[in-house]
C-alpha cells in the first residue's frame, strides 16, 4: 500500500484508517480460518447451545499451521471438547464443540519444560495443539494418548 493512498485515504475520510484496520482484520481473519483448517473443523462441529460450564479463557492454541496466541477459550463436556475464539476472530471462526470421538492420534509432548497436547479432529484430521495445563481437567473425555 503506499503512502500516498494512505493519506488520501485519512485526509478524505477522518475514519479512514479504522476502516482500514476493520477491513485487514476481517481479511485476516478469513485467511487464518482457511489456513488453520477452522473452517473445515465448522462444517462439522459447528457448536449450537450454550458454551460448557468448564472454561478456559484466554488460552493459546496452534490450529493447523496458525498459532492463536491467548486469543482462544477451550472447554468441554460430555458432548466434547469446545472452542471458541476471541470476538476479532468470530465472523469467519464460530464456536466449536468436536465430539470426543472425533478426535483421534493423541500425543503428550513437552518442549522446554512446557507441555503440550496434540490431536487430531474429524474427517480432515486437523490437527490441534494446546497447553496440556489447559486439557489436563478434560483427561477424563480424552482419547488415550499414544
């Protein structure tokens, strides 16, 4: 983008760089649902009702090749493990809530002192990364890990 159009744009339209940014931040959103594999995860597990009693709020995740970095609330149930993003990342990421045997090639792997919990999730397999602090109350619903 060059400057010039950059201040054609704040000079004509004193809102014009926050529509600037609203727009980036749609586009980006868009893009991170198709990278990330989110938006093949909503064609199956779109969650309808309430979230779960259990949450975490504000947790990081790594969702396909995209790192949502504590902008993600992860819960669970019964009916399976949920997923939401922060309200930036809504239009193009709803809410998730993936049956628990749906998810599938669990492993438990630690990386300077942190560790993590991977899987898989439905017919695509994405695959799905959190903190394993953040699955640890869920281990009751888990798969086994391999």
């Amino acid at each position: 983008m060059s400057s010039s159009f950059h201040e054609l744009l704040v000079k004509t339209h004193p809102w014009g760089i926050l529509l600037l940014i609203g727009v980036g931040l749609t586009v980006l959103s868009a893009v991170f649902s198709r990278v990330s594999g989110w938006h093949l995860l909503a064609r199956q597990f779109r969650a309808d009702g309430p979230a779960p009693s259990y949450m975490r709020n504000f947790t990081s995740g790594k969702i396909g090749w995209v790192e949502y970095r504590g902008c993600i609330a992860v819960g669970g149930d019964e009916q399976g493990l949920y997923l939401a993003p922060s309200l930036v990342f809504r239009l193009f990421h709803p809410p998730l809530r993936i049956p628990w045997s749906e998810l599938h090639d669990r492993e438990l792997t630690s990386f300077f002192f942190v560790k993590f919990d991977t899987f898989r999730a439905g017919e695509h397999s994405v695959r799905i990364q959190l903190r394993a602090a953040v699955t640890e109350a869920l281990d009751s619903y888990m798969p086994p890990a391999n």
